[in-house]
C-alpha cells in the first residue's frame, strides 16, 4: 500500500467511504500508509496476512499476487470482488509460481476477479483529472513523485506561483497537465 498504485487507490478507496487496510514491508512505508489515512496497516512481514483480514474483506485491491493474494481470497466475503491490478511477488520470477491453491473459493463464495488495466479507461480521464485536481489541491489525495505499473506517472507537484502548483500526470498516450490552485 505504500507504492505509488496501491497509496493512491486506498486514499481514493476512503474518498468513497470504505474502511481501508493497507499492507507495507517496512516499518517507515507503514508510517507512510498509516499517515495516508488508512483505517489499518500491517506489515506483512511481521504479522501474517491471513491473520491481518480475518475481519474479511468485501473488495481487494490486488498488485501483489501470490502468497497475498491468496490470503485475500480466503479472506473474501460471499459476492466480493478483486481487482487485479499487479503482481510484483511474480515480476522477476525465474519460474511459473504455483497460482492461488484456493480458487475453488470463487465458485463457493461468488466471487468476482477483474483485470484492471488503465488504458481500458481513457475516456473516463477527463472525469479523473477533474476528481484527483480537487483531492490533491485538497490535500486530500498525497503522493511521493513515482510512476506506477499501470503507465501513469504523477510527478511531484512543483510551485509555479504563490496560488498555483503544477501536477502532471504523463500517461501512455496522450499527455495531460493538471494546474492545481490554491
């Protein structure tokens, strides 16, 4: 939860009202997630996943895969639903990882999985520029200057004037800048 897809995605999360647990490997990135706002952190590598949602969850944000995302589907109320967006724990895997040894989960429970990919949404970007502008001149929405997976890139906000940041969010194709005033 402390990279720039996952950091992102819970702040919105709480934006639209929903109780959000974050995950981070460090003891300074869950600093970072918890100072983000996030209902619930917990390193993963100090307290064990499955024990970390045993409340369940009704939606995972997924852009690790593997061994946590296996944790989440046990954790997964009846009708949840996962959004796959990443798996970095497979990135550099010289090897095919053994896949989630609980699917059978999906059929029991109803569960929904989706491949999210932010280029099947470039039409709605007009309406996220509009969204996010409003958050970050908020202060709403935080970020450390970092791309992420999906071919976005939020640089950090530089000040232009004394009443004006400038934001720019670089994207596959096209590019788009975002003015945030004060």
């Amino acid at each position: 939860a402390a990279g720039a897809v996952g950091s992102v995605a819970g702040q919105i999360a709480k934006l639209k009202g929903c109780r959000v647990i974050g995950s981070a490997g460090t003891p300074e990135k869950v600093a970072w997630v918890r100072a983000l706002g996030f209902d619930e952190v917990f390193d993963y590598r100090e307290t064990d996943t499955r024990d970390a949602l045993r409340e369940g969850l009704d939606v995972y944000f997924d852009n690790v895969g593997g061994p946590t995302l296996e944790a989440a589907i046990g954790a997964m109320r009846v009708r949840g639903r996962v959004v796959a967006c990443g798996a970095i724990s497979q990135y550099n895997a010289t090897e095919l990882p053994p896949g989630p040894r609980n699917l059978f989960l999906v059929v029991t429970r109803r569960l929904r999985i989706e491949g999210f990919i932010v280029s099947d949404h470039y039409d709605r970007f007009p309406d996220f520029l509009a969204d996010m502008g409003g958050w970050v001149r908020e202060g709403k929405v935080r970020y450390l200057g970092c791309s992420n997976y999906t071919g976005w890139q939020i640089e950090k906000s530089v000040r232009v004037s004394e009443r004006e940041h400038l934001a720019r969010f670089d994207c596959l194709q096209p590019q788009y800048s975002l003015v945030v005033r004060d």
